[in-house]
C-alpha cells in the first residue's frame, strides 16, 4: 500500500519498517503505538487505511485491528481479556 505523499512526509513513522505495523501482539505492538502515540495525522491514516471496511490486522492509527475490529491491548502489547 502506498501512502499519499502528504500523509507519508508528516507520519511519525515514515522511517520505521512498513511490516512493524503488521505486529498483532507481544512487544511490536506496543512499539508500533508509540509510533502513533507521537503522530500528526493519525486520523488521516485511518481514513486512508480504512481498517474497518479492508478487514485490518495490525496496528493503525494508534489501534489494534483485527479483522477489522478494535482490539483492546495492554501495556505489554498482549490483548486485554474481560472476565
């Protein structure tokens, strides 16, 4: 996928590896939110991705998507659980 020149040129990870975002648990996760944490146009890149409607897994706009689906994720990147 390749990202519009003025989404790409402000996004706090335009130098971190495409696939990091990919990561869909464990230690990446985390360290692909951090990204997002600091980010300018994060709401841009949601609407470029569109997790929801592509079916997403990985990590977009400072979220955890799986089959297009937020997922809670805790401090360690592991999913949360509710009891």
């Amino acid at each position: 996928m390749k990202y519009p020149e003025p989404l790409r040129d402000n996004a706090a990870c335009r130098e971190a590896a495409p696939s990091l975002f990919d990561a869909t648990e464990g230690i990446l996760v985390t360290y692909a939110l951090s990204y997002c944490g600091r980010c300018e146009v994060v709401k841009e890149c949601e609407a470029f991705v569109r997790p929801r409607k592509s079916f997403y897994d990985g990590v977009v706009a400072g979220k955890l998507w799986r089959n297009g689906r937020i997922v809670p994720v805790g401090q360690d990147g592991l999913f949360d659980t509710v009891d």
